[in-house]
C-alpha cells in the first residue's frame, strides 16, 4: 500500500523521502494484523506484540488500524510502529481509560493487572472526540547505526500523518515507559505534550512498578509539526 498524505505535509514527505533513500530504507504499511503478528514473531523477537494490537483481542482492519515497518537495504526490519482508531464520543480519555486502561499493559510477561491502577493527568480530561492511539514503536539495536541516524523523528511524524489522512484525528496520544521517555523520547518522534505517572504497572518478580507517561498531540500541535523544517529536527535529534 502506497502511503499518502494530506498536501500540506508536502515539505515534510519530500524531506523524509530523500533522508529514507539516502539511507537505503524502504517503509511500507498495512492493515492485516495476522500478516503484521507473523512479522513480529518472526523478526522482532526481542519485544512481544503489543495485547493493544493483537488481532485476536480487537476487530482490527483497514477503517480501524494500520501498521508500518522499515526495512534496510539488505531487507532486515529496522523499525516498526502501529496506531488504532479510537472513538470518545462524548467521554474524555480519562473516562475511557478509568476502565479500560488494562487494555494497554506493557509488552511484557509477569503483568499483574489488578494491582496496577491509572492516574487520570490534565490531558486525559482534554482529550475528547476522535483519538488515534499510536505504539509499537521499535528501532532495532542492531542493524548498524540506525538507533543513533536521528531518524526517529522520520518514522514518528510519518505514523501521525498518516493518521490524519486516514481519520483526521481530533488527538494522537500513546504511552511510553519513563526510562525511554526521560531519554527525549516522545520530543523525538514528535510529541508536544507529555504528562507523568498517567499508567504504573506491577511486573512479577520486579522490586519496583514500570511508571509511564503520557504522550499526546492535538491536531493544531500535529498541523505545526509540519512547518518545522525535518533537516534541524533530525540534527537535533541524531
């Protein structure tokens, strides 16, 4: 599947597509979740599918989710990430995830579920409407330089452009465990917003609980993030 965007992203599309081919990557998405299972079982043993995007646990197609991977030159995945659409209605997120938050654990064995518990943030009461939920995001450790290219805010802005052309989201949120995020994660990949302690989970055997922040973008933060010039991001970012 050929991905497009909306014409406004036209500077970042031209931008990302010469850094991509300089760098011998070539992107590709889908929606068969079966086929992107397969993938991950196959190819990315070191991180388990996300239960968020398990095809057996959600009706998960073409109007409701994608995916995408990377691939280098050789043809080994490099990168993946996957985002579902999420419909509020006339509740916040902090509503929905009141109850709903264990359908987001961490991939990891040994969750206890019922003693972790969410902690409704400022931007859980905000976000309302139309949300795409956005995870899976993996670089692999070893496939030359690629985790050190700066190329994590390629792949992050073309997952939620992405998004915008498929549902025109009125938000894009994820979660991202506080070691990674306290690294610049989320301002990498292109998250303006990012709020502590939303979801803590209690892993068996582990002394301490895995804490998590919040990460999210409305559509005007997603609609700036298209003027800000890939070139200075990506040397930040490297």
């Amino acid at each position: 599947m050929t991905v497009q965007f909306p014409a406004d992203a036209a500077p970042f599309i031209a931008t990302s597509q010469d850094i991509l081919l300089e760098e011998g990557i070539i992107m590709s998405t889908g929606s068969d979740f079966a086929e992107y299972r397969e993938i991950v079982e196959t190819e990315r043993s070191i991180q388990k599918l996300g239960r968020p995007f398990d095809p057996d646990a959600h009706d998960l197609n073409e109007r409701t989710a994608f995916w995408m991977i990377a691939r280098n030159a050789e043809g080994d995945l490099i990168h993946t990430q996957a985002a579902r659409y999420i419909s509020l209605r006339q509740r916040s997120l902090a509503g929905f995830l009141m109850r709903g938050f264990r359908a987001f654990p961490p991939p990891l064995t040994g969750v206890n579920e019922s003693l972790s518990r969410f902690r409704a943030t400022p931007g859980t009461h905000r976000i309302q409407g139309c949300a795409g939920y956005h995870g899976e995001f993996w670089i692999a450790p070893d496939r030359g330089s690629y985790r050190g290219a700066g190329l994590a805010p390629v792949f992050g802005r073309t997952c939620m452009l992405e998004m915008i052309r498929r549902w025109d989201p009125d938000w894009i949120f994820g979660f991202i465990l506080n070691r990674v995020a306290f690294k610049g994660f989320g301002a990498r990949i292109g998250y303006l917003h990012l709020e502590p302690s939303v979801l803590k989970w209690v892993i068996e055997g582990r002394d301490a609980p895995i804490d998590t922040f919040l990460a999210y973008n409305s559509r005007e933060d997603l609609e700036y993030l298209l003027d800000i010039p890939l070139d200075d991001v990506m040397a930040m970012a490297a």
